[in-house]
C-alpha cells in the first residue's frame, strides 16, 4: 500500500468512526453521560451476572462459578455473562458495572455500523448509499431491544462476516475466511448463539447466490473489475465454508462445549418439554407496523398476546418488533417496483431473496417442519429472523440512495439525501422510545449498593447466608446469596418440581410442613419480604424492616421491605447427623474455590448446600476424597473426626478440554498464516496465483 493510499484509507477509516459514534450520542447520549439503564431482564438476569464478573476479575480471579445465584450454577457454561468474550474481559476488569455495560453496548453500535459500511463499500455501494444503509441496519433492529444486549453483541459482526464473503469469493485468500471464522466466533463468545445460528444461515444462502451469480456471469464478481477471473469450484465454495464453521466451533470450543454439557443437564435437555420454540414470534398482520407503524406503537397499554388466535405461542412487542423507518420502506417499494434497484446493483436481488426468506419465518408458519431440525429445533423466537429481513432493506435502501446520488447530481440532490437520512433518524430515535422495555434514569440504582441497609446487616455473615427472595436474582447484586432463580440456561435442579420450593410462598398464609421442610434442607437462612409475613407458624423472627437505598430503586417500590431470620434452618454449612456438636467453618469462598476448616468430634457427613455439579471435586487435607451428592442436588463428603481442611474446586472438564482446543485450533491458523502456500490442505489458491 503506498503512502497516499493509506493515508486516504485512513481518513475514510475515521471519518466513518466519527459518523459512527455521532450517531450513538444520539441515540444513546444519557448512556454517554453517565444514566443507566433500567427494565425487561437487566436487573434480574443481566446485571447479577455482570456485577459478580467484575467484581471477581477486580479481585484476580477469573470466576467459572457463580456461587450467589440459588445453589450456584456453571457461568461460562451458562454463556450470556461472555467470560470467554475477549472485550468483557477488559471492560469489566478496569470500569464499573454501569459504566462496562454502557460501554460494551456503545461499542457495538459502531461496529455493527462501521461493518456495514465496509460490506457496502465492497459490493460497490457508493459512500452516501453506505452510509444510509448502516443507519437503517444498526438503528433499525437494536435500538427497541436495548434490554437485550445479546441482540446488539450478535448483530454487530454479521456484516463482517458478509464482507470477509465477499473477499474469498474475488480473492479466495485463506485471510477472508479466518476474517469470517473470527466474525462468528465474536458472535458466540459473548453468549447467546442464536444470532451467529441465523447468521451461519445468512452466509450459506448469500454464498450459494452468489456462487450462482458469479457462474451464470462466468466472472468473480458481478461488479465490473478490469481483472477477469474464472468463476470458483462449487466444491472449492462448499470445502471453504466447510472449513470455516469446523474452525468457528473449534476455536470457540472454551464457550460451546461448556455450555452443551450444561444444556444436556438443564432444563432445555428436551427443549420443546420446556419452551415453544414459537415464542417471540411475529404474527403476519403485525407485519404492517413496517409502513403503519402509528397504528400500533402509539398505546403503551397494547397487548399483543390479546390478539393471538386461540393456541398460540406468546409472544411480546420487543421480540415481534420490524420496523425500517418510513423514508427507507418507501424507497425500497419504489426499487422493487420499478425494478431500479436491481438495474443499480444486482447483488440487491438476492437480498430481497433472503430478506423475503427470513420475513416469512418471522409468524412461525414452519415450525412444525424446522423444529426437528437441528438448531432449528433449540432455537426460540423466530421472530428474531427479522434481523436479516432488516439488513436486506437497508441494503435495497443503501441501493436506491446510490441511485439518486448518481443520477440526480447538484445541490438539489444533497439536500433531499440529507433530508431522507435526518428523517430516517428522528423516526427511528422516536420508535427506539416507543417500543422498548428498557428505561434510561439519570442514575443507576447499583450506585446505591454500599448504602444498602440489607447488605450491612447481613454483610459480616455473606458466605453463610442464603436469602429466599421474590425479586429473583437481583439481591445478589449485593453480594447476597438468593433463591429461586432465574436463568436462560439453567440446571434442571431448579426447574424439578421435586426440588424446587413448594408453591405458592403466600407471607399471609401459614407455612406448610413441606414449605418449611424444603426452607431447612436449602439452607436457607433468611426471607427478604415485599409485605409482612402475618401468616402465624413461620419459624422466623423480624431484623428489619424498611427502605432500602438499592433494593427499593431497583424494584421501583416505595413500600418497605421485610427481612426475616429463620430459625432452625441448617444453613449453607452442616453436619449430616444434627446432634452432632462438630464445628464447621467457611476460611475462603471464591467463585471456584471453597476452604472449609473443622473440628470433628466424630466421624459424619459434612454437606455443603451448594449444587452438585460435574467438575467440582474435594480433597481432605490435600488427598482426593469422594463426594456424595445430598437431597438430589447438594455436595456432601465423608469426614473423619479430628481437624480437617476440606477444599472443594471447581475443575470443569469441559472448559479445560473446550480451552485446549481452542488454542490447539488458533495455534493452527497460526501456522497456516505464516506458510507462503497452502500445500493443498486448505481452500484457496496459491499466493503467488
């Protein structure tokens, strides 16, 4: 590259980065300064899960277990916290909570922006139809998902992918597909796969397309290019993407095989026992909030589940939402009509092929076929296909904005394309606001935590507390250990109506025998209460009542809160035998780690009432011993009388092997990057071809 080209690639480069992070403050401008935010998932699954990985990476460790939430539960397995995920790990070691998570999705919003530019720029989209088609994509489909972070953190490297296609298919370089290995790999350490799932499907229908495309024209690109090529193998195509996802799942081994081991032992092993693969779909008549969006987004109070036929799946306004922007729906309308748009570029038939393709998934019409198949039969929410449906009008809208800047020249021209996109942005700014569970409120209640009245009373005694609480989740932003539990993925343990607590926990009512019975068994120590427990024959005495600094804010109630001490309750430490008067104490408790020391007065069981799950291991004053699984689902080990040190460790056999193969799998690109040939083994031609 000579020094004037780089130094233009360069201006282009920042220039598209400050286009980019403009747009972000202006939509995301209270997150800039400072707010947070509030609502839909964040603070009963997202915010738990964040808050104990940054606490944990603050303190020098890497956390593959959470023990706050129930009985604990596998993190990386679990997937949506991103351990694995490269970016997580730097933010959430050196910022704040609020200010990581702000980050992390800021970011994102200027990759997926930045990505889509660079895909439009190589199918020969001009820069004004570039720029217009990354608002549409980046600020059409996220923004009403902000609850979501996975939508954002998936999204973003689908254009990259496409880009890294079309690089192999003109050069078919072994560069392009590490480019679009490391694009879907991005979008699988963060957590949830259901995005880089449609986008391995984007790419397999996009490449067959093209393929077909660069056949029928006997020509590398269907864009004019002074150098003519020969059209590539169909097998070469087929070996290379091959190639590709073999390499996506091996290097993203360290997240993926963790969490199959604990999708087998979860309550999604048999997915359809469990969840209808329907919800969250789009019902076909609400299609029409694409051109007559007021007819829905207007009310606040609108139920979509009212308007569902008898038998159908559930779904919400977040998961159902398709809109594209009035400016961008017509123009595209336009270019189909008149057929301009494909004249323009002929790459715009195939996106309206696939965009086509994933609208008519969206109602869920073929679940019945797809959901035995695989992927298609984990995957929930075919709403969610309206990712792609997006990209492709915002693709036939960069089209049509390249049009009219080539043929309509002059100031005229200027001023109606920087209309159209300043429309474009306070209309999708207005529906980002309408149709959204999430609220951004000038402070975040985790602001609150050190001044809160719960965690100072029950602060000195953490690691041997365990608090039943209706607010699942949320206190263990305090540091808190709770149940029940709310998880994505989650161990069947807490989804066995054998082991699960008894419902209905009414405080007004009297305890049954089996309430109690499972309150002692869990260990727990303490109910924290949204109303008084008036119910008589509840073993627990009254040691607070009142507002708390972060519990109130973060449920959003101003009536006080109750926190009770249980009596008799075994705790989260305990000897089998309960007239045993051996002493038994926690010396550490991280996240893979737990050092108990006692003092045996006789030989007995000691039970840990954490969960029992496949890698955790326990020695005796250094020699391996054999655990003992208790009541279903917690840890016990045989202890001889006398002073012991007993060390439970969390050693996952699927992250060591997932973490080996992961490297083993980098460490091969590695090689192939530095050999000047192939020699054969992978998809491509020679460098010197």
């Amino acid at each position: 590259m000579t020094s004037t080209s780089f130094i233009t690639t360069a201006k282009i480069v920042v220039g598209v980065t400050v286009v980019a992070i403009a747009l972000t403050m202006v939509f995301w401008w209270e997150l800039w300064t400072g707010g947070a935010l509030i609502g839909g998932d964040l603070y009963s699954y997202y915010f738990p899960q964040k808050t104990f990985l940054a606490e944990r990476l603050q303190a020098g460790e890497v956390p593959l277990w959470n023990p706050l939430v129930g009985h604990g539960y596998p993190m990386v397995a679990e997937s949506q916290t991103g351990i694995c995920y490269p970016i997580n790990l730097v933010l959430y070691r050196v910022m704040s909570v609020d200010t990581a998570y702000n980050t992390v999705q800021i970011l994102h919003y200027v990759l997926a922006y930045a990505f889509t530019c660079l895909y439009c720029r190589r199918i020969r989209i001009g820069w004004t139809g570039s720029l217009f088609a990354a608002l549409v994509y980046t600020y059409g489909w996220f923004p009403s998902r902000i609850c979501l972070e996975w939508a954002i953190l998936g999204g973003a490297w689908l254009p990259l992918a496409l880009w890294a296609v079309e690089g192999y298919l003109d050069r078919r370089e072994w560069k392009y597909l590490f480019l679009m290995i490391m694009a879907f790999v991005c979008q699988i350490l963060p957590g949830h796969f259901c995005l880089a799932f449609i986008s391995q499907l984007t790419v397999i229908g996009y490449t067959a397309g093209r393929a077909w495309q660069l056949r029928s024209a006997n020509r590398v690109s269907s864009i004019e290019s002074p150098v003519q090529r020969t059209e590539p193998a169909l097998s070469t195509i087929l070996s290379a993407l091959l190639v590709v996802f073999v390499s996506t799942y091996a290097i993203a081994a360290v997240q993926v095989l963790p969490t199959w081991e604990l999708k087998q032992n979860s309550q999604r092993a048999d997915v359809q026992g469990v969840h209808d693969p329907g919800y969250g779909h789009l019902p076909a008549w609400y299609w029409s909030q694409a051109i007559a969006p007021w007819k829905w987004y207007l009310d606040p109070t609108f139920d979509m589940n009212s308007l569902l036929s008898p038998g159908s799946p559930p779904t919400n306004k977040v998961e159902a939402h398709l809109y594209f922007g009035m400016v961008p729906i017509i123009i595209v309308l336009f270019g189909i009509a008149t057929r301009v748009v494909f004249h323009q570029n002929r790459i715009a038939a195939i996106w309206l092929v696939l965009g086509l393709l994933a609208l008519s998934y969206t109602p869920g019409w073929f679940l019945p076929i797809t959901r035995h198949l695989p992927g298609f039969s984990f995957f929930i929410g075919p709403g969610r296909f309206g990712l792609i449906t997006t990209f492709a009008v915002a693709l036939l809208a960069g089209v049509m904005i390249d049009w009219f800047r080539t043929r309509f020249v002059g100031l005229v021209a200027c001023v109606v394309i920087a209309g159209a996109a300043l429309a474009t942005t306070y209309d999708l700014f207005v529906v980002s606001r309408l149709v959204t569970y999430a609220t951004i409120i000038p402070t975040s209640p985790i602001e609150y935590v050190e001044e809160s009245e719960v965690r100072a009373i029950l602060k000195d005694k953490m690691h041997e507390t365990r608090v039943f609480s209706p607010g699942v989740n949320l206190p263990t932003i305090l540091g808190i250990t709770c149940t029940p539990v709310y998880l994505g993925i989650g161990p069947a343990e807490y989804y066995d109506p054998k082991l699960t607590f008894p419902e209905p926990f009414d405080p007004a009512l009297p305890p049954r025998a089996d309430q109690l019975d499972w309150l002692s068994r869990a260990g727990v120590t303490h109910i924290l209460s949204m109303t008084p427990m008036t119910g008589s024959d509840w073993p627990c005495q009254l040691i607070w009542r009142g507002l708390d600094p972060f519990l109130n804010r973060s449920w959003g109630t101003g009536d006080p809160l109750f926190l009770y001490e249980l009596i008799d309750s075994r705790g989260r430490l305990a000897w089998d035998d309960s007239e045993n008067s051996s002493t038994a104490e926690f010396i550490t408790y991280d996240a893979n780690r737990v050092v108990i020391r006692t003092n045996a007065s006789q030989a007995d069981e000691l039970i840990v009432t954490d969960l029992d799950y496949p890698g955790w291991e326990v020695a005796i004053d250094g020699q391996p011993a054999d655990k003992k699984l208790v009541d279903g689902m917690f840890r016990g080990v045989d202890v001889p009388a006398g002073d012991h040190e007993i060390v439970w460790t969390y050693r996952s056999h699927s992250i060591i092997f997932g973490l080996y193969l992961s490297l083993l799998s980098l460490a091969i690109w590695a090689v192939a990057g530095h050999r000047r040939f192939y020699g054969g083994w992978l998809p491509g031609k020679r460098k010197n071809e």
